[in-house]
C-alpha cells in the first residue's frame, strides 16, 4: 500500500517539531514517489532503472535532511535517546530469537 503524504504530514511528530513545518508535505511525497516506484517494479518484469531509484531515494533523503535541519537541537537529541532504547531492544529481540532458532534446530 502507497504511502499516503496528507495523512503522514498531518501526524508526523518532525513536521509538529520543525520550524518550517510546510518541509513535510515535500518529504513525504518524495518518499512516496520512492515507493512508487518500488511498486512499479514489483509488479511489472521490467526492472526498473537504477540511475532512477537512485534519484528518487537520494531525493527523499535531501527532503528528509532539510526538514530534520528544522527541527531544534533539544528535541533531536531526545528523539535520538528513543531512537537508542529502541535499537538496543531491537539488538536484544534478535539475540533472543538467534539463541531460540539454535536450541528449536537439531544438530
């Protein structure tokens, strides 16, 4: 499913954050431009371009760095502690499945 730039823009906790808020609209496209394009190529057999991927996602990603450029160093930086807890209990889950799959296979 495509995603969809009015809903994301309206929730997003950057765009609530950022001091040019009107940056979101832009990002979310291009990011749904990207996925587009994912879409296309999945469901079609043509491959898609590489030279086109690479410009759609090195869009979103310029879209994504101004945006983040906006928002204030206090809540970055609290966004980057959530950003760690998560990381580390995705860091553990994994371990935790890698230690469950290695006793569930024979030897």
């Amino acid at each position: 499913m495509p995603i969809e730039a009015s809903s994301c823009s309206k929730g997003g906790a950057v765009s609530e954050y950022a001091s040019q808020p009107e940056l979101a609209p832009a990002f979310f496209r291009s990011i749904e431009d990207f996925d587009q394009l994912l879409a296309v190529a999945v469901r079609s057999s043509s491959n898609v371009e590489g030279e086109a991927a690479q410009a759609a996602l090195a869009a979103s990603l310029r879209s994504l760095d101004q945006l983040l450029a906006t928002v204030p160093a206090d809540i970055m930086d609290r966004s980057r502690t959530v950003l760690e807890v998560a990381q580390t209990r995705e860091r553990e889950l994994a371990k935790e499945l890698e230690a469950e799959r290695s006793v569930a296979v024979p030897a």
